[in-house]
C-alpha cells in the first residue's frame, strides 16, 4: 500500500514541477477552489494525517484551514513530500497483515462507511483515495491556469 499512495502523491507533486511560483501561488477565481500550491499543501497534511498520526500514533501539529492559504516553493513541497513517503515506507513497509484490521480510535471522515472507527487499512485507503483525487484537482487546475480560463 505504502507504494501505491506513493506513486500518486509524487505524481501530484510532479505536477507542479516546471510551474512558475506565481502560478504555482496563483488564487483561483472560482468558489472554493484553491492555488496549486494550497491543494499540494492540503494533500499532504490530509496524508500525513491518515498515515503517521492515524496509523502510527505520531502527534503532528496540524492546521487544516490553513493549509488551504499556504502558499510556498515547489522545493518545499518536495521537501515534505519526500519526508512523509520515508515515513510511510518506514511504517508500513514491514507491517504484518495482521495489523490491517486494529482500529486506529478515529472517528470515520464520513458517515456511511458503515464503521465506528478507522481501521489501519481504511485510513491508509482513504489517504491514497484523497492523494488520488487532490492528483486530479492538480491537474485540470494546472490546464485551466495554463489555458488562461481562470
């Protein structure tokens, strides 16, 4: 699991690759929507959330609202993301099967997903799911800011 959450969270970091910062820093002019930058940040907080703090009982300061304002370097967001991918391979690369069913005490991130609380394989699926659509938004935000359409 700790390969495939990989593989999506760098291709949304790479993404951002050959972006200049003020794209990269750029508002979007539409309801809810964040900078590339912000969505990136958001992606790995939300990540790190699910992996380290969830699954591996770490205490992460973390400051959601305002992971949706962050604005910052492409470096920095390869920084954090290859500090969070050492840790989830040092967690999770060696995890028995067995531990896939132990509740990590969090309470579910929606109501009908039918349990009480998350277990380590529903928080580790949520987190690739959640990179996987951040990916998404990454890249039609990438093409509608390239594009000139917002």
């Amino acid at each position: 699991m700790a390969t495939m959450l990989e593989l999506v969270a760098r291709d949304a970091i790479a993404a951002l690759k050959d972006l200049p910062e003020e794209m990269l820093n750029r508002p979007v002019d539409v309801p809810e929507a964040n900078s590339l930058f912000a969505i990136a940040t958001h992606l790995l907080g939300a990540g790190e959330f699910w992996t380290l703090v969830a699954v591996g009982g770490r205490i992460i300061e973390r400051d959601r609202d305002a992971e949706f304002r962050a604005t910052g370097t492409y470096t920095e967001l390869t920084t954090r993301c290859d500090s969070w991918m050492s840790a989830v391979h040092d967690l999770l690369d060696e995890m028995p099967d067995e531990e896939l069913d132990r509740s990590t005490g969090v309470k579910p991130y929606r109501d009908d997903i039918g349990v009480d609380e998350m277990t380590v394989e529903h928080a580790v699926l949520h987190a690739i799911d959640h990179t996987a659509v951040h990916l998404g938004h990454i890249q039609v935000t990438t093409q509608f800011l390239a594009a000139g359409s917002i």
